[in-house]
C-alpha cells in the first residue's frame, strides 16, 4: 500500500467504450469452426459412394470439419470390417483436402470418424494493429 494513498481519476464513459472496442476486436478475430455431417451404409452403390466423396470433399475445401458416420443394421452389424474399410477408402480420396482427425471407432450401430481441413500453407495475414491515440488534455 502506498503512503500516501494513490488513486487514478478516469473517466467512466471512456473506459466503458474502450472495453467495448477491445469485445468487439475480440470477437472479429474469432473463427467458428463448423462441423458437418455425412451418413453412409456399409453396402453403398459406386455412384452414390461418388456422390457422398463429393460432397465431403465441398465441405473440406469450404474449410469445415466432415463427422462420416457408417450406420449398420441387422446383420451388417456382425461385419464393422466393412464399414471400417469404406472409412479408410473416403479417407484415402479426400486425402490432399483434409486429415483424419479422429480415427474411425464403433459407437453403437454406428462407425464414426471425424475429418478435418489441411492447415493452411500460409497463416491469414493479422490486421496491422491501429496506434494508441494520445489524449487531448
């Protein structure tokens, strides 16, 4: 504690508003990740196999994480080889847009993995910070 005691006379208003600036520099600079979901079955066509890479491969290159969920019924539950098999080959295609974030694991009737974008090369440049501005006295 100070002898004598020292106190800061500051304006209320101005401190509200710089608080408020720095809130909103914060959140600007935030990114929301979004993660979307694709569901397949173990036994699917070759088109629509084609049709499901497609648009896994749009959600990675918009720079959004992909949850590839395998559903099984009845007897294809006896057989998560198969579905294990589909997730390795999506995963081998759409392999120069993302990585495999988690790798694929048996949740119940369903098979889950989770992908996620290449980080970028080059980082997003970062605004150049403004200078202080000096108080008018």
């Amino acid at each position: 504690m100070a002898r004598p005691p020292v106190c800061k006379l500051m304006d209320y208003g101005k401190f509200k508003y710089e608080s408020a600036q720095k809130a909103r520099e914060a959140r600007r600079n935030q990114i929301l990740t979004v993660i979307k979901e694709m569901k397949l079955r173990p036994k699917i066509d070759p088109h629509d196999y084609a049709t499901k890479r497609g648009h896994v491969e749009r959600f990675l290159k918009a720079g959004d994480k992909v949850k590839i969920t395998i559903m099984f019924r009845g007897r294809e539950q006896s057989r998560p080889e198969l579905g294990f098999r589909l997730l390795q080959r999506l995963a081998e295609d759409v392999a120069e847009l993302g990585i495999v974030e988690s790798a694929p694991k048996q949740d119940g009737r369903n098979m889950v993995m989770v992908m996620a974008p290449h980080r970028s090369k080059a980082p997003r440049p970062r605004p150049t910070p403004r200078p202080e501005r000096q108080p008018v006295e």
